[in-house]
C-alpha cells in the first residue's frame, strides 16, 4: 500500500512539473494539471517509466520488460533499467529518444525528439542537470555532466562536460556562453 501511495505522489509531482514546465503558472490551476494527465505523452511515458522502477522494486517478474515493449513499440522511446529521471522530464517528441545505461536525468530536462544518452560501451553515462533543452537528433555520450540550464543544439553531439547556462552546438559540440542583453 505505501508503494501505491508513493507512486500516486510521483505522479502528480510529474504532472505539476510538466505543466509548470508547458508555460502553465508557477502553481497551476487543477483543471491545466488534469489536462497534462490526459493529453500529455510525457505524463503518460513517465507514468511506464515510474511503474517499471516500482516493478523492479517490488521483484514483480516480466512486468518490467512487458512495460519496456511498450513504450518502445507505442512511442518509440526506449529507457535503460537504471536510468534515474527526474520530476518533470518532457518528452516533446518521444520518438527515437534512448536513454540507456546508468544515465541520470534531472528534472524538467525538456528532449526535443531522436535522441541519444548514453554509450553502447561501459566507459560510464552522462548526468543531466535540472531545467536543460536537448534538441533535435542531439547525442549525449560517455561520462560526461550537462550543467543545469544548458541548452544542446540540434543534431550537435556532446562528448565534453558542458557549464551551466551554455548553448552547444556543432559536431563535436562547442559550449558557448549566452551574450547578456544590454540594460
């Protein structure tokens, strides 16, 4: 029972944090809530994902990989077993986003589609910070940190540590500090 209650927090912790993250208010009105529980695929995707660590958990066998299949065949995203995510991760456009290994993702991390963190080799995962933009076709690869606030360029691909705050782009990705705005 007190998994059950666990998961039902979880939950609505996600779905307050994808409609914070949607442009929905710092503290949203119920009904934009109740409405990111029924339409948005990333409730519903964070929702497997949260089931299958409560699987994993609680020993519950098969359940785990039938809840993976899933997720793959339905929205074409695939989650490794240890990867750690955050509250709030939205998955703009989750197909062809992986996420493998022992990655870790912060929350409200916002993957813009076709992604890659993580390595097919064991030489380590990427940490993802809180609040960062993963754009289009952007891989993440070995063991590297994405510093919180970092937005990752379209099809760039991110093999170095990235500061705080930093726009990368290109291939190997370049971090470049955003220019402050004149007064």
């Amino acid at each position: 029972m007190i998994g059950l209650v666990s998961l039902l927090r979880q939950l609505i912790k996600d779905a307050v944090e994808l409609t914070r993250a949607r442009g929905l208010g710092k503290t949203p009105e119920p009904k934009n809530v109740v409405r990111q529980v029924a339409t948005n695929d990333s409730f519903q995707l964070l929702t497997l994902v949260r089931l299958r660590e409560r699987a994993r958990r609680y020993h519950v066998p098969g359940l785990n990989h039938v809840l993976r299949r899933v997720m793959t065949a339905v929205y074409g995203l695939e989650v490794g077993n240890e990867v750690k995510l955050g509250d709030g991760i939205d998955f703009v456009h989750p197909v062809g986003i992986v996420i493998g290994g022992d990655a870790k993702v912060g929350d409200r991390v916002r993957f813009m589609g076709s992604n890659t963190v993580g390595t097919a080799k064991e030489n380590g995962y990427p940490t993802i910070e809180d609040d960062v933009t993963i754009g289009a076709g952007a891989r993440i690869l070995g063991p590297i940190r994405v510093g919180r606030g970092a937005t990752i360029g379209a099809n760039a691909v991110v093999i170095r540590d990235v500061p705080e705050g930093a726009i990368v782009t290109g291939i190997p990705g370049v971090a470049r500090m955003p220019k402050e705005k004149p007064e």
